[in-house]
C-alpha cells in the first residue's frame, strides 16, 4: 500500500468541505443575519438609521392579531393538506398495489402533479375557481347545487387552496407508500392467509402496520413542506382576501418586500423558521430511531 | 395474488379510470383552454367545442419574449445544478464512506428550512454588492435547493456500492481521490441522473427565490408566467399558453427519466 | 476536482464583472416601468442616444418590482440608477422625505394643472415630472341601458337605483374593485363625494362620519348588485367579466377603456359600450384624477447631467403626443387641446377628463409613506362593509381602530399632523 498524501489522510474533512462552507455562507449566516435584524428597527422606507431596539420587534409582532391569525392559519392548512394527502394517498396506494394494465402509465400520470410548476398551477386553479366564468362553479350549478366563492371568501378560501395542495401532493404519498409496499416481505401475508384471514383483516392487522412507519416519514415530510407552502397561495390570492389566506410565508414576505419593515419581518421569518426546525427534529428523532 | 372475480376487476379498473381522470383534469383543462381565444374562455357555460387558434402561442413566444425567459431558467437551472454536483459529490461520497451522519443532517436542513428566512438577507446583501439581476445571485441561490438533494440522493447511492472496489483500487496503488473519480464516479451514473433530473425540475419550478432576485434581465419562466397579468389586460389564453409552456419540459424531463425520478422522489428528497 | 473548483471561481467572478461592467462618462441606467409608456420610452430610446451621443441602459419592470428595487437600492446606498419611472402617490412622499429625488428647479412646470403638482412637489420645489395620468369614470352598457329605458346616472342615488334596475342572475347591476387594499384607490372617489377624505393634514381622517357613510354606500352597492365574489375582485377580475357581458356597470380608472373597446378582446361591441363622469355624491362630484406615472432623476445619481437630459426628452411634448396617439392619457395640459390629437383620441376620455381636471381631487388613496400597510388597513373595511351589504355594525369601530393604526404609521414616518 502507499504512503497516504496530506490530501489523502485529510480526505473526510477536504471533500465535504466547499458543499460545507458553501451552505454555511448561503444558510447560516442570512441566518444569524435575520437574527441580528429581528433587535434593531430597520424599516427602509423611513430611511432613518439602524437602531437596536431589544425586543421590541417581538413584543409587537408576538402580540399582533395579525401574527397570531397567521400562525394558527398556517398550522390549520398545514394539518388539514397533509391529513388528507395521507389518507387518499394511501388509499389509491393501496388500490394501486397490485399487477394491472397500464400500470406503469397510472405511476406516470401520478408523477405529473408532482412535477407542475406551482406557480402555473396556481394561475389555472385561479381560473377554474373564478365564481363567475370558472369551471367550479360550472360543475357545481349544472349538478343543480348552490354555487360557492371559492377563494373569494374569506370563509372558504383556505380549504379551496387545500384542494389545490392536496391535488398536487397526495401522488407523492401515493408514490412513496407504493415503494414502501413493494419493499415488505411476503411472509406475514402468506401466514395470515394460511391462518384463513379475510383481505380485510390481512389489510387491517398486517399491511397497514407494516407501511405505518412508511407512511409517517412521508406525512412528516410533507408537513415540513406544507408549512412552507408559498407558490400557490401567493399566486392564487396573495394573502387575500383580505388577510383570510395570510400564512406565515406571505405574511414575512409582505413585511420584508411590501412594507419593508426588515427588523419586524424578521421576527416572523424566525418564528416561521421555528416552527419548521421544530418539526424537521421531530423527522431527525424519528428517522434516527427507526434506524436503530 | 388471490384471484379476483370479474365485477370486482370492472370496479378496480374503474377506480384507476377516476384516479387518473382527477390527476389528469387540470392538464387537460390547462391545454384546451391555451388554444381558446379569449372570448371562448370567459364563454359561459364553458365551451366544450371550439375551433382551436394558435394565437395564445404565437402571443407568449412572440410578443412575449419567452424565448428568453426560457434560456434563463435553463442557464441558472444548469449552473446550479452543475454546481452542485462539483459541490456535492465528493461530500456525498464523504458522508457515505466516512459514516457523517451530522454532516449529512447538516445539509438536509437546506432542504428543510423556508427558503424565506435567507431571501431577505441574501436580497440586502445582493443588493449591496450589486449582484440583484444577475446570474450569480440566482445560480447561487439556485444552488441551496439543488445542492440538498444532489448530496441525499447521492450518498444513498455510495452506500450501494460496494466499498471493496476502491480498497482493491487503493491495495494496487492508487490513492482515494483518484478511485473516487475513476472507479465511483463512472458507477455512478444512474444515481447522478437521478439528482440531475429532479434537482432541475425543482431549479425550473421555483418561484420564491427568482422572483425577488431576478429582474428584466435574468427573469425566469415562473416569474414570467406569474407577471403575464400585465398591466391594464388579462389574457387567459396567454397565461394557460405559458402555463403550458413552463410545465412542458418539466414533464417531458419526467417521462424521460421517469423510473429516476420515482426513485429520488420516494428516496424522500422532494420539493425544493 | 481542484481545476474544477478554480475554474467556477474564476467563472462566477467573470459573471460578477459583465454584471457590474457600467460606468464611464455619457452613459445612463434607467428603470422605465412595464407600462404603455414605458414601453412607448423603450422604441424610443435609440432616437434619444442618436441626438444625444448618450448611451442609455434601461431595464423595464412590473411597478411593485419596481418600487422594491428603487426602496432597496436607495435605501442600502447602492444604486447606479440615473433615471427612473415612479408612482407618486405609492412613493413619492417616502422617497421624497428620505432625500432620493432629485430636485428640480430648472424644469419648466408651466404646462402642467395646479392639482396635478401637488404631488410632485414638495412646498416650492418639485421634484418629479408627471408623465401619465388616470382619473376615475363611470363604464356603462348602453345597450342595455337602452332595453331598460334608463339614463346614465348623475348621482349615487340614481346610480343605485340604477344598479338595481339593471341587476339580474346573469348581469350584475354594477361592479368595482371590492378586493381589500387594490379597491382603496376606487373607494377614494367615493369618499370625496360623501365629503370625506382618507388622510387630513397629516391626520387619518377615514373614521370620520362622512367617509364611513361613503364606505357603507360602497359595501351596499356591490353587496347587492356586484358580482359574486367581488371582495376578492380587482380590475383584472373584473374587466373580463364586463368583456364577457357580465356586469351592466362598473367604475373604476380610466386606463381601461382601450381594453374593453377592442374587439379582439370582449364580446361586446364598442357601439355598446358607454364612458361617463363618476356620478356625484351627496356632498361633491369630484372623481380622483390622479398622476399615476412620473418620471425623476436620482439623488444619487453621478450622472446628473445626462440623466436630466434623458428626463426632459421623456417628458416633452412630443412623446406625450405620441402617447396620447397611442391611447395613453398623459398628463400635460397641451397635449389635451391639440386638434390633431383630439381627432385621435375617444372624445368619451376628453369630456370624462374635463371633467376630472376641473372638479377633481388629485389623490386616489393615503399619501403617506407606509402606504401599502395603510392600504391593508383601509381595505379590511371594505371588505367587511361589503359582506355586510353596508349594515356592518361593527363598522365605525373597525374604521376607530384602523384609524388609529394608521396615525401610529404616520407618526412612526414623523408624518403625523404635516400637511
């Protein structure tokens, strides 16, 4: 064997290093920036100088029924998308867990939503919930129902951009319950069914507990995602109507990029940044434990 | 498999029928409306039928200059991801070989955190440094969400190759950078593919970053997509045109490779 | 793996540096906006480096892009921009108040009306040139008047009166932008009609009886007769909706007529489509005619010489003519008596603006620095007088409140009690 080089010995540390200091310039540091921001008073359109202000940003942003709204509005759409995307998804996994014709071309065809840029998505939504020439409407008053408002209410905007997210995301849980299901092993099947269980039961008490953990790591993943969520809400009401679809995202990029208040934007962007850490540590205990 | 009986087949192939037709409804929906005028979208009761006009199309790509919006997703989409793999395959292979299981989470948390809480920062500081409107803020930026999912995707894919192939590279002489490149990295093409493609389809979709760095000159497809409501005009057509303009590539990438993308999807890097 | 490495460095500062790559004497950055007039400066432009032996870098972009970029680059001291196209009612007392405009004390005034200059001054010395301007209207189907035997209403009783006539399951009597802060500039007209004002000396005045009497005739004319969803509607709802036939009136600014008179564009003929003075109010006929787009050169600028050069030419004479030949209504008084001119342009637009120019107020929302937040403010109450169809009960309070957060924005800017 060779003498190693300085290069070579030091290898764990060299290779990972520029993908290293590469995030750590990008990430941490507008990080700790947005920190710093979230004491001071910067507000650009007073063009008055940078002022530490301790914690008078969160005193006033923490307090705000504006915030408040959002964050529970964040959270009510984060919990009711994902709930939804992890039922169906696993239903149509479950139903599309077998052999069949076109097969291949179904898995495809789930893929496509995933794929769809958000933005465009949004835009053709927008047209399809239009009350007055969008097809919602259409297929609502032709079925002889009362027409709805859709995302022009203040009631019913959040659960029509639900629809939105889940129409978009609910193949992805499809997709990865799926691979789950392909990866069990056939053994517990076959000894239900030598025991005589029902295809109910087998689904109940051996499939089901089998792609659990499966399925939890897509839900969290898609909750870390959904909290997120910012393409189709701002390109579909911005917030609107109103503020009856303000999430944290929109609200942060309304004080950051509207009113420029950077040191109260910062405060909800660290909050929001929070809330996601919170949940990505809850992905990290989970992955972690069910490696060991 | 148990067998199934005939009626139970009609309802399991029905059910994947209205599966599809669901997913597929917004497509179609998208695709017939970009080839109506604008009288026959805001028709109601919607039109089924109508003669079909190219002028949606002819209006993005002509008047609209998507041509160029078009080049510049795929400029920073392919810098970024470039980028990323120079960044990221020695660290994923790193994380793979030497078990950096705290450096691999280090990483995912770009995946992970709101693009937000950087952007306003990354725009003050851009903006100070005069870098608003050109490509490297937008590459660099870019870079955050390729870059997480070049390094997930791939050091999975180190961890299934077997490590003997370097050590025997290594035992007759060679050093590890040089098995890294001339015996990994020539294995590696299925895994590279596969944060190639997805890595870009998130690069082209994204919105959030493009439309606060990016201008005239640099402006992406979404932003351009988004800004088509001009000012004192709507034109429907023209949106569900560049609508179908922007989705098409991304789709076209999918069905391509779509055995790749599958696989990065439900390996959990999604979503940039 | 290090080449590589090198050469991306090397490759990204190359970028950094075409990117940067302006300077030297006798060239100017200007940011026009993604408007007809902007659009108008852009073929011209090469004219202008011709004549002038300047070279002149634009860029164009979306208006809200456009503030962003002007407030950022300002604010943290790092503009090269020379020139740029700016809404002075959305900025104009910010950028003003920190010092970015440019004064101007050379530029001849004299072709512009008094109302017009007041926000492109401050005190004696003004500090932008408007370029383009917009003052609210009534849009009316004249077919449909005519089948119902009506005539265009000249006050806001007969307007309701009107609205409900003309009201049905398939035609919504009547249609103005209902969605939150984007309805606060049509809201504006209304208010002064009712003899109310949003901001007075300083001080929000929004709360006051008169402007709450305003909001509720507003919350009870679209509640009942506009469209199904109009309190997330803005004009670019709204005009598709009145193209397709669907709304029987609607008020809004004047910039849209070209659009709903174009045949490639709406189901309606032209011969049926109506332009006509906002009807009065029980206090005051007085429709906001506003100076939507101006133009300014940079405090900051190194260039000012050229960059004033650049100004006048925008500004002349000639482009507005060109402009107006080109449906723009610009704001020069001249432009508006030239014979050649008026043959071109709807005489609907020269009477609705005679109109506006004389008993018009030249503010279409609060002019104050933090003017999106107080346009959040003020568009909650729409909002929920509209759901309210105008018998909110809630109201005056709301509007209390609002109030109140809105003298907090002033005071916060040291904009409270100035006139």
């Amino acid at each position: 064997m060779h003498q190693p080089s300085f290069v070579e010995r030091h290898l764990r540390v060299i290779f990972p290093l520029p993908a290293i200091l590469f995030i750590g310039l990008l990430m941490i540091f507008p990080i700790l920036y947005t920190l710093a921001l979230s004491f001071t008073s910067w507000n650009l359109t007073s063009g008055a100088p940078l002022r530490f202000v301790g914690l008078r940003n969160y005193e006033q942003i923490l307090t705000e029924p504006r915030f408040l709204d959002a964050v529970m509005r964040t959270f009510g759409f984060t919990i009711f998308a994902v709930l939804i995307e992890a039922v169906l998804g696993t239903v149509v996994a479950l139903i599309l867990n077998r052999a069949f014709i076109g097969k291949s071309l179904a898995k495809l065809l789930l893929l496509l939503p995933l794929v769809a840029t958000p933005v465009a998505v949004g835009i053709v939504f927008n047209l399809f919930y239009d009350p007055t020439i969008g097809l919602a409407n259409f297929a609502l008053s032709s079925l002889g129902l009362p027409q709805g408002l859709w995302i022009s209410n203040a009631a019913s905007v959040i659960p029509s951009l639900i629809v939105v997210d889940v129409w978009q995301w609910t193949p992805m849980i499809t997709l990865i319950v799926l691979a789950g299901l392909a990866g069990l092993s056939e053994e517990p099947f076959e000894a239900a069914r030598v025991d005589g269980a029902t295809q109910w039961q087998v689904l109940r008490y051996v499939t089901i507990p089998m792609v659990m953990p499966t399925i939890l790591t897509a839900v969290i993943l898609r909750l870390i995602d959904a909290l997120k969520t910012f393409d189709i809400i701002f390109a579909m009401t911005g917030g609107g109507p109103g503020y009856a679809s303000e999430t944290l995202n929109i609200m942060g990029f309304k004080y950051s990029f509207e009113y420029f208040r950077m040191g109260q934007a910062s405060v909800i962007l660290i909050a929001l940044f929070f809330f996601v850490l919170l949940c990505s540590l809850g992905i990290m205990k989970l992955r972690a434990s069910s490696e060991n | 498999m148990i067998k199934k009986s005939i009626p139970q087949e009609i309802l399991f192939y029905l059910a994947v029928v209205f599966i599809s037709l669901v997913v597929l409804f917004p497509f179609l929906w998208m695709l017939s409306s970009s080839f109506k005028t604008q009288t026959d979208i805001i028709a109601w009761p919607p039109k089924l039928i109508f003669s079909p006009t190219l002028h949606n199309y002819e209006k993005v790509f002509g008047e609209q200059d998507f041509l160029k919006y078009f080049i510049n997703s795929t400029v920073v989409g392919g810098l970024a991801v470039g980028l990323s793999l120079v960044l990221g395959l020695p660290a994923a292979y790193s994380i793979s070989r030497f078990t950096q299981r705290k450096l691999a989470l280090f990483i995912l948390l770009a995946r992970l955190m709101p693009g937000i809480s950087f952007l306003m920062p990354w725009y003050i500081i851009f903006s100070r440094l005069g870098l608003m409107d050109t490509y490297v803020a937008l590459v660099l930026s870019h870079m955050l969400i390729a870059l997480p999912i070049v390094v997930w995707i791939m050091s999975s894919y180190f961890n299934s190759i077997p490590v003997e192939l370097e050590e025997s590279a290594m035992v007759d002489g060679a050093t590890r950078q040089y098995a890294f490149w001339a015996i990994i990295l020539p294995m590696s093409g299925p895994g590279i593919i596969t944060s190639v493609t997805l890595s870009f389809i998130f690069s082209w979709n994204n919105f959030m970053f493009s439309q606060v760095l990016s201008m005239e000159k640099t402006r992406t497809l979404p932003i351009a997509v988004y800004n088509f409501v001009s000012y004192a005009e709507v034109d429907w057509g023209g949106v569900m045109a560049a609508a179908v303009a922007i989705m098409a590539p991304a789709i076209l990438l999918t069905m391509i490779f779509q055995k790749f993308v599958v696989k990065g999807l439900t390996m959990g890097a999604v979503k940039g | 793996m290090k080449k590589i490495l090198t050469s991306t460095v090397v490759l990204m500062s190359s970028l950094c540096l075409s990117a940067g790559a302006y300077a030297q004497t006798k060239e100017i950055r200007v940011l026009l906006a993604n408007h007809p007039y902007g659009e108008l400066l852009k073929t011209a432009i090469p004219e202008f480096e011709k004549q002038s032996g300047i070279k002149v870098n634009f860029e164009s972009l979306q208006e809200g892009q456009l503030t962003t970029k002007l407030t950022t680059e300002f604010a943290t001291k790092s503009s090269s921009v020379d020139v740029f196209m700016t809404r002075p009612l959305q900025e104009g007392k910010m950028f003003n108040k920190n010092g970015w405009y440019e004064p101007l004390k050379a530029y001849d005034f004299s072709d512009y009306p008094k109302n017009v200059m007041s926000v492109a001054a401050a005190g004696a010395t003004p500090f932008l040139v408007p370029l383009v301007t917009e003052w609210q209207v009534l849009y009316y189907r004249k077919d449909l008047f005519q089948a119902a035997g009506l005539q265009v209403p000249k006050t806001f009783a007969e307007l309701e009166a009107t609205a409900q006539k003309l009201n049905s399951d398939a035609v919504a009597g009547i249609a103005s932008r209902g969605k939150g802060a984007a309805a606060v500039t049509q809201l504006s007209s209304y208010v002064y009609n009712y003899g109310g004002l949003y901001i007075d000396k300083g001080v929000a005045v929004f709360d006051q009886p008169a402007a709450i009497d305003a909001i509720r005739y507003y919350g009870k004319l679209l509640g009942t007769y506009g469209p199904k969803g109009v309190t997330s509607m803005s004009w670019e709802n709204i005009m598709p909706l009145f193209q397709a036939g669907k709304v029987a009136m609607w008020t809004d600014a004047s910039v849209f007529y070209g659009q709903i008179v174009d045949p490639a564009k709406t189901q309606i003929p032209a011969a049926d489509v109506g332009i006509a003075d906002l009807p009065a109010g029980p206090k005051a006929g007085s429709p906001f005619i506003v100076t939507s787009w101006g133009i300014a050169v940079a405090n900051q600028s190194k260039n000012k010489e050229a960059a004033l050069k650049f100004l006048d030419w925008a500004s002349s004479k000639e482009l507005a003519t060109k402009g107006m030949l080109s449906n723009i209504t610009m704001a020069r008084t001249s432009v508006w008596k030239d014979p050649k001119v008026l043959e071109a342009v709807n005489p609907g637009l020269v009477a609705t603006r005679a109109y506006a120019a004389e008993k018009g107020y030249p503010l279409d929302r609060p002019y104050m620095s933090a003017v999106g937040e107080a346009r959040d403010q003020i568009g909650e109450l729409i909002i929920e007088s509209i759901n309210t169809k105008g018998a909110s009960t809630t109201l005056a309070d709301m509007a209390r409140a609002k109030a109140a957060r809105v003298n907090d924005l002033l005071k916060d800017a040291g904009e409270y009690g100035q006139p």
